[in-house]
C-alpha cells in the first residue's frame, strides 16, 4: 500500500503533537516531509534509502524525512497501514532523539548509527 504524500503529511502532524513540546525547543527549520526518495549513495541502487535525516547548519536546526524513501521501502516490502504508522513513527523519533543529543552535545546515536551502517556494509560485500 502507498499512502498518499498527503496522508503522510497529516501522519506526520498527528504523531508530532503526541511527542512533548520541549522536544521542539530550537528545532527553528521544523519537520520537513521532502517529495523525493533518497537512496544512500554508500549501497546498491534501491538497496538502502535515507528515510529521514537531522540538520544543523546555516539554515538552522531541522528534521528532514524522505516521503519517496518511505514509499519505495512501501512498495517493496508491501507495507500496510500499520507498518507505515510504525516506521513514519520510529524514525521522526529518532531524528528528534539527534536533535536533542545535538542540542546536548552529546552523540551516542550518532555512533550507534555508524555501527549500524558498517554492519550493513559487511552485509553487503564491504565494497562500500
């Protein structure tokens, strides 16, 4: 199932008003639903999507989430509504969680993410 970029968005607004207000606190740039897919340029083509990303930079501080990444991983794996709710839900909280962190100068996500992403470049050959 695809669920509409639309959908998506009112998704995404519902989920936010469930986190606390304080999460939000210096996040100026917002939560951005981006039309495109973003495949990780490190893997296969249409092996691996970037389906959210944290900024800090010149723009300020921000949460971008990849609306095209979500459905390709949709249509491949057959997602239902569940499975969007869930994923949709999993990585606007840990986007949030590299905000927070950023805030606090902290990076214990960060590291765990660079395991995570050297485990899958063994997975797939080392030739990352």
């Amino acid at each position: 199932m695809i669920l509409t970029i639309d959908r998506v968005n009112d998704l995404l607004d519902d989920m936010a008003d469930s986190f606390p207000a304080a999460l939000f606190d210096g996040l100026n740039g917002g939560i951005n639903l981006l039309e495109e897919a973003k495949p990780d340029p490190e893997f296969p083509e249409g092996e691996m999507y970037i389906l959210g990303e944290y900024c800090d930079d010149l723009l300020g501080q921000y949460i971008n989430l990849y609306y095209g990444s979500f459905a390709a991983l949709a249509e491949r794996e057959d997602w239902g509504q569940e499975t969007w709710e869930d994923e949709l839900y999993t990585t606007l909280s840990h986007e949030l969680t590299h905000h927070m962190e950023g805030r606090g100068g902290l990076h214990a996500l960060d590291d765990r993410d660079a395991e995570e992403l050297e485990e899958y470049r063994r997975e797939y050959g080392g030739e990352m």
